[in-house]
C-alpha cells in the first residue's frame, strides 16, 4: 500500500466503495483497516467485477453487497473464480442454502470450502440432518463442538481432495 498512488489508486477505491457500494465514511475506514490491501486493488478489474458477480449470483442491488463487505471485509479478496463461485456453486446449487443466509452472515463465505463446508454439509447430509438452514451453527463450531452437538463425526479426505483437483 506504501507504494500506491495516493490519486490514481487510493483515492478511486475509497470513491468507490462510497458511491457504488453505499458504505459511509465510517464504514470505508472499517473496512480499510481491516483490509489495508483493497486499496492497491484494481476498482475495474477486481473491485467492480467481483460486487457485481456477488450481487448477480445472490440477487442483491451493490449497496446491499456494500453491507456485506462492511460486515466482512474480507470479501472483497477473495478470488472470484478459486473461491466464492465454488463456494456459492456449493451452498446455493447443491446444499439449497437460502441467499439470505449469506446475507445475513458474509463471513460464513470465508471458511474453507473443502477443509469445512463440504465435509460438514455432506456430513449432516447423509444423515439426514440438513436443510439447507442453520449455516452459522454448521461452520462455526469447533470441530468438537460440531461433533457434540450433531453427533456426526467429520473426517476430511484430504488426498480425496488432491486426488480432484488433478483432473
């Protein structure tokens, strides 16, 4: 960030989380400390792209994107195309996770696609005890707690893993 154009790059970025994704002043400053990187990001070919692939994919407007990325700011670095597609291709498609719910809980879009969401959802699945609802509750937990409250022990396969990314 040390080396980031105070006119050609800080100043765009901040300009625009405040007018395209709505954030307020103290929200920018909430954000930017949290992620001091966003403002080395490039606004069209990163930024822009990736709130608008989020509010396509969940039907949201930008400033409700804008409020996800305030109550995470993290979001808005991780990779499109590694990271939240495959997630939501995982929790919207296959486990019928409501949009809300990713709504409501941004954060829930950083945990691991592969060393958490599909090993518990598939889990809770095959015992029948998923519907989609109660995500916070699913991921959240210790893998302890997890395993105390719903009683389904979650074993990671990661060779299984390697074994898919290879084809």
């Amino acid at each position: 960030m040390i080396g980031s154009s105070i006119p050609r790059k800080v100043r765009p970025n901040v300009r625009w989380l405040r007018t395209s994704l709505g954030l307020s002043p103290e929200q920018v400053a909430k954000v930017i400390s949290a992620q001091p990187g966003l403002l080395s990001f490039s606004v069209g070919a990163n930024l822009a792209p990736k709130a608008a692939f989020l509010g396509s994919r969940l039907g949201l407007s930008l400033s409700q994107v804008g409020a996800m990325v305030a109550a995470f700011p993290p979001l808005l670095t991780l990779s499109t195309e590694h990271n939240l597609e495959p997630k939501l291709s995982v929790l919207l498609d296959e486990a019928g996770v409501p949009p809300s719910t990713l709504v409501r809980s941004p954060q829930l879009l950083g945990y691991s696609l592969e060393g958490r969401i599909v090993p518990r959802c598939a889990a809770l699945m095959a015992e029948g005890l998923f519907n989609g609802r109660g995500l916070a509750g699913i991921l959240a937990p210790t893998d302890a707690v997890f395993e105390e409250r719903f009683g389904v022990i979650v074993e990671v396969d990661l060779e299984e893993w390697d074994e898919d990314e290879d084809e």
